[in-house]
C-alpha cells in the first residue's frame, strides 16, 4: 500500500506576495475540513490557533477550506479571519 506524504504548511497570505494569493484564491475550489485533513499536517496549526476539545475547528463557522495550486504548486489552504494559510505538496511527493 503506497501513503503520499501529507502536505506541509508553508505560508500565509500575511508573509506572501498579494499576486500569489490572488491567483491562487481565483483557481480554488471548496472542500471539506476532512479533505484538508486528509492531505494536509494541520494538527499544530490548529492547536496554535486555539482549537481543541473545547472549541473545535469544525464547528468555528468563520472558516473555509479549499485546494488550488500555489505558485506551481498543488496546494489546500484554509481561510480563518481572512488570512489564507497554505499547505503545500512535499517536493518529492510527485502530485
């Protein structure tokens, strides 16, 4: 059974070039927290962010959650307040 490598976080709209996100956001389409899940190491991300058993990710509405491709690469990225935070594919992971 072959597992692909989960995609890494890389980079939030706040640290990139606004044409970057841009044309990632106009590419993008909406998926499911189990799909970003899934793919993408977001179990730090999220306890940095504040969601736990108390107040879990799924059940904060603000959030959404889409795949696109971010300068070349494929990419999930969820927005939360606004801010995109990306996760990217690893280099050898051939997607």
């Amino acid at each position: 059974m072959c597992t692909r490598a989960k995609f890494q976080y890389l980079t939030c709209c706040v640290d990139a070039q606004g044409a970057d996100i841009e044309a990632m956001v106009d590419v993008a389409r909406d998926v499911t927290l189990a799909t970003v899940r899934k793919h993408c190491a977001t179990a730090e991300w999220e306890k940095q962010q504040g969601y736990g058993r108390h107040f879990p990710l799924a059940k904060d509405w603000h959030v959404s959650y889409h795949k696109s491709v971010y300068l070349g690469k494929p990419c999930y990225y969820i927005c939360h307040s606004a801010i995109e935070y990306i996760w990217v594919a690893p280099t050898d992971a051939g997607i």
